[in-house]
C-alpha cells in the first residue's frame, strides 16, 4: 500500500489527476484488507456482552472483551473519517472544475495531503497486531561511554521521543531521570500511556549512533556518540508473572535532580530489587513514597515478563537450531550529521537526509518502515 502519494504542483492539473489516481489506488487497498461493516458488527456485539450484569464475573475474558472494543472502535472510526476525506476529495475536485474555480485549490490539496497522512496511519495500525502491540510502554534510554557526549545524545533522543509522544496525543510520564554533570542525561525512564504505544515505539529498541562536529569540543573535532534505547510493553498483573514479596528487596531514597525547590526532601524515591533475577527498577518523579513504589512495580511486572518471553524463545531457538541476534548490543540507526546530513535505519536500510524534523519527533516513516520488515521478516 503506497500513502507517500502527494507530489501535486500547485499550477499542473495533471499532477492533481494523477495524485487523485494514487489515492484512489491506495484506498483501495485500505477496502480491501478491512471490512467496516464486520467490524460495526463486532462492535455491537462487544458492546452488548460488556453491557451484561455478569460482565465481570470472569475478570479476564471481560478484561481481553475491552481490550478488542478499545483497538476496533478507533480503527473503525479512522476508516470512516479516510472515507469522508476521500469523498470530499472527488466532490472538491468536480466542483473545481465545472465551475473552473481555483479558488478551491489550496483545499483540495488540503484535503489531499491530510488523506494521505491518515491512509499512513491506517496502514501502520494494521501492522499491529502482535500480542502486546495495543499495550501502552516503557522506554528507557541509557548513554554509551563517552562521558557528556553521550549523555548529551541520550537527552536529545529523550526530547525526539516526547515531541513525537506530543504530536500523537500519547500521554507520558518520566518516572526516573538522572541529569549529567555537564550536560544531557545519564538515563530517564518514561511511561507512554495510550492505545498501541509499545506497537508504535517497539521499532526503537536497540543502539543508536550520532556523528556530529561536538559542541563542547574547543577544537571542533568530529565524535561519535552511542545511546541504548529499550522499550517495554506495560503488562498488567497476571497469573503469567506471580511476584512474591520474600523475593523482593525495597530501598527508599532522596530524589535527585538539578536542585532548587522543587528537589524531595524526604525518602520518598523507592528502589526495588527482585532478588531470583537481579532485575533492578527505580521511580522518582511521585511525591508519594507509596506512589513510587507502586510505579516501580509495574516496570517490575513488565520487565519479568519479557525476561520470562526471552527465555522462552532461547529454548525455542536451540531446539530448531536457531541463533539470534542479540538486539541489546546491535546498532539499529545512524544519525550523521557532519560531513553531510543522513539517518539511516540498519535493518530496513530506509534513509533520510531531512534530520531536523526526524529529531523533531518525525519518525513516522521509520516505524512504518521497521513494521514491515518485521512482518515481512516474520
């Protein structure tokens, strides 16, 4: 399905014709592989057993019930507002020329552009479909040795991803965040709550790679910088994961931060060990020390359980003879920006020399990119 369909002229009507064909065309598609009316249908019926007084008897088929309601509606909603724009796209460009009014230009290319850019998200949202892709996240991110430099790369990742959280309407909290002693940051841990969060920002996990002319060098030599980027599905307590308190060491803290009057004075900060896996998690953003820990137990939850996946598919692999790439230690993008501006993906080989909207929080095209490599990888 192509949606980078816009290539209009503002003063060529046939370029108006042609990109009017790549909508159509990718429209199509979008009808072809979703069935709005089935899906109305499921809703209804979703609706329905949720409306039922013994709806909670059964905690987890009422639980997976709104899960199914909460992907289909707006699914079904982003459908039905392509289909509005797509209709309004054919009405405009009629009337335009019946009655050889331009004026109506700057709308229909309007129109044309926003269509464009739903029909992508569309696409995207029917590459998620993996088991915790509608969950919300934790991403983490780490500078690599190289002191202010990388602290200063990771601090730059963090203001990409909140400016892309912010575009998206993801609501997000930064739990625990450590600053540097220069400059940047020495790690930050955020909470991204919101419909398919961890499907969108799962396409980051990995190592990546700065090369720029450094600002804090007097010389203004050219260095490389590394940051580590780990995300997580938010897994809710199940019976998949039982954590056990015998099993758990609890240190509280003093919030850190930069200073002034807003720094905790009290040990409010909680640290929690889980002792069988030396898995350690921390928050600190909470005034609460009750709130803090509760936090930090859920990174906990979500971290035992993709180390208890991980396991697993280890035990997989060695059975069918497979040996994996570890995904901590592989570089997944470079972002160049001296002698000449370029980001590149490894693993789809998908490349950009537009940096500034990139770093802006524009990595759409990069998501949408690693997506179907991962289902055409799968």
């Amino acid at each position: 399905m192509k949606t980078s369909i816009i290539t209009t002229k503002l003063e060529n009507i046939a370029d108006i014709k042609t990109d009017i064909a790549n909508i159509d065309t990718a429209f199509s598609d979008i009808r072809s592989v979703f069935r709005s009316k089935e899906a109305a249908t499921d809703i209804a019926r979703l609706e329905e057993l949720a409306a039922q007084p013994d709806f909670w008897a059964n905690r987890e088929n009422s639980t997976q019930t709104l899960k199914s309601l909460n992907q289909l509606r707006p699914r079904l909603a982003l459908f039905t507002e392509i289909t509005s724009l797509h209709e309004n796209i054919h009405l405009t460009f009629e009337l335009m020329q019946s009655e050889n009014d331009n004026s109506l230009l700057a709308d229909l290319l309007d129109t044309m552009k926003k269509s464009a850019q739903k029909m992508s998200e569309f696409e995207i949202s029917l590459l998620l479909d993996e088991k915790f892709d509608a969950n919300s996240a934790i991403i983490s991110i780490h500078p690599g040795a190289g002191g202010t430099e990388s602290q200063d790369w990771a601090q730059m990742l963090m203001r990409m991803y909140t400016r892309w959280m912010e575009e998206h309407k993801f609501k997000y909290s930064i739990i625990d965040q450590l600053p540097g002693e220069e400059a940047g940051i020495k790690s930050v841990t955020i909470l991204v709550n919101g419909l398919y969060a961890y499907g969108y920002l799962k396409s980051e996990k990995g190592v990546h790679r700065l090369v720029r002319i450094s600002p804090f060098d007097a010389n203004h030599r050219r260095h490389t910088s590394f940051a580590s980027v780990d995300v997580l599905p938010q897994i809710e307590e199940s019976e998949e994961i039982v954590i056990e308190e015998k099993d758990l060491k609890i240190d509280t803290y003093r919030s850190s931060g930069a200073g002034g009057q807003h720094v905790n004075v009290t040990d409010s900060a909680v640290r929690i060990t889980h002792l069988p896996t030396g898995t350690i998690v921390q928050c600190q953003n909470e005034r609460s020390q009750f709130s803090n820990k509760a936090t930090a137990m859920k990174i906990l939850q979500s971290k035992l359980a993709e180390l208890s996946a991980r396991k697993r598919q280890d035990e997989i692999d060695k059975v069918n003879g497979l040996k994996r790439e570890i995904a901590w230690g592989s570089q997944i993008r470079s972002y160049t920006f001296h002698p000449y501006n370029l980001i590149k993906d490894h693993r789809t080989a998908y490349e950009t020399g537009n940096v500034g909207p990139v770093m802006d929080g524009y990595i759409d095209e990069f998501v949408k990119n690693y997506l179907h490599f991962l289902k055409s990888s799968n």
